[in-house]
C-alpha cells in the first residue's frame, strides 16, 4: 500500500487528504471481504478501460450509519451532510493505550465542538509490512463513548478500521450511533498536526447500506 504524501494538491497546500489508498493491499476486518478491483474490459478489445470493485462496505475509510448496530437505524444514504462537514478539531494521544472518560476529559474542548478526530498510535500501523490486520489498536471504550455521547458530538473519527476496541466492539457503537453520533473510520492522520480544520467527509450514498465507504479531508484554517 501506498501512502502518497496524504494531500491532495491544491493552489496553497490547504487540503489534506485523511483518507486511506483503497486497494487489495488494505488489511480489512477479520471475516469481511477483501477489497477487490477487477478489469472488465480494455481499451485494446473493448474501446474502453472499465473496471468491477466488490467488498465490504467497512473497508478503509469509512463511516458508520445507526443501521450498523441499531434494529431501527437509518441507513447511510439517510446521514445528515451537515454533520459530515464543519469544523472539527484533531487531538493528539501518542500515548494512549484506551479513550477513555478520563482521556477525554483531560483534553481542551473548545464550546460547540460537533467533530472530534482522534489521532493515535494507531498510525504507524499502516507503515508496517506487510499491511496486516492488528487487534490491539487504540479505541474508544464504554465510558468514552459515554463521555461524547453526553457532550452532544456529531462526529467521531479515528485512525484505524473501528471507533471500538476488537474485545468490546458493540456497546460503544450503540452507545454513539444512538446519541446520533457518526463514527468515521479507518482515518490516515499521520501527517496532520493537532488542531483546528474544516472536514470534509462524503460517504457514498449507498442506499438502505449500514455503512459506506468515505473520501474524507481537512482544510486548514
């Protein structure tokens, strides 16, 4: 996998891409199916390049929609944009083992935020080689999901493929999808600085799906 320099190129550098390379090369979830990109014709014999993708909808960067984990939950096509882009404030916790309440009530929140991107150790898991699948990255736990569900957040994002750790996935997914909170996930914020950015996050808009694939990016100030 391809890191690139995670920017898109712009007139004045402001635009950071945070969003992983997908390809086969992308470790998924354990038990979900591999990104798949497939050549079904060619300019050579078709007169066109045309390509088939397949795989889940979970799969690099990616939000969740409240169907993921809520009987009742609105699908991804039904996300409200205006949660998706606005302002959002990226923390720094190189040395964090679990997000948790105490974390999060440590760290400076300024009034009104609705956007929290968490950047973790979690980032130089995607400078291993190969690229496989780790399950002792950094997540949010219960009382975390509890914290921002209570501070009325509409957004959520972190630098690996789940906002919730591998041993306890489902109660802070409920915890957060049912506060009306987006987890987007899967982020690569290797090369963004702590602070204050526009994000912009649009997921496909993939009808009745409980998630969907997302090119996300910061714009600076």
């Amino acid at each position: 996998m391809s890191a690139g320099t995670g920017r898109v190129p712009g007139p004045d550098g402001r635009i950071i891409d945070i969003s992983l390379p997908q390809s086969p090369a992308l470790p998924v979830w354990p038990g979900d199916p591999a990104f798949e990109l497939a050549t079904i014709a060619t300019l050579a014999a078709d007169g066109c390049n045309l390509s088939r993708m397949a795989g889940s909808v979970h799969s690099g960067t990616h939000v969740d929609a409240p169907l993921h984990y809520l009987e009742a939950g609105g699908s991804v096509d039904a996300l409200p944009l205006d949660a998706l882009i606005g302002p959002a404030r990226v923390f720094d916790l190189p040395d964090v083992t679990r997000i948790d309440a105490t974390v999060l009530d440590g760290l400076d929140w300024p009034p009104g935020l609705e956007r929290a991107l968490f950047r973790t150790r979690n980032g130089a898991l995607w400078d291993r080689r190969p690229v496989d699948f780790q399950r002792d990255f950094v997540a949010l736990d219960r009382s975390g999901a509890g914290w921002l569900a209570e501070r009325g957040l509409r957004l959520v994002g972190i630098d690996y493929l789940s906002i919730a750790a591998w041993t306890d996935l489902e109660a802070p997914h409920r915890i957060l999808l049912s506060a009306g909170i987006i987890p987007l996930e899967g982020l690569d914020l290797r090369r963004v600085a702590p602070g204050d950015y526009t994000l912009v996050c649009l997921p496909l808009k993939l009808v009745g799906a409980e998630g969907a694939p997302a090119r996300a990016v910061l714009i600076r100030p």
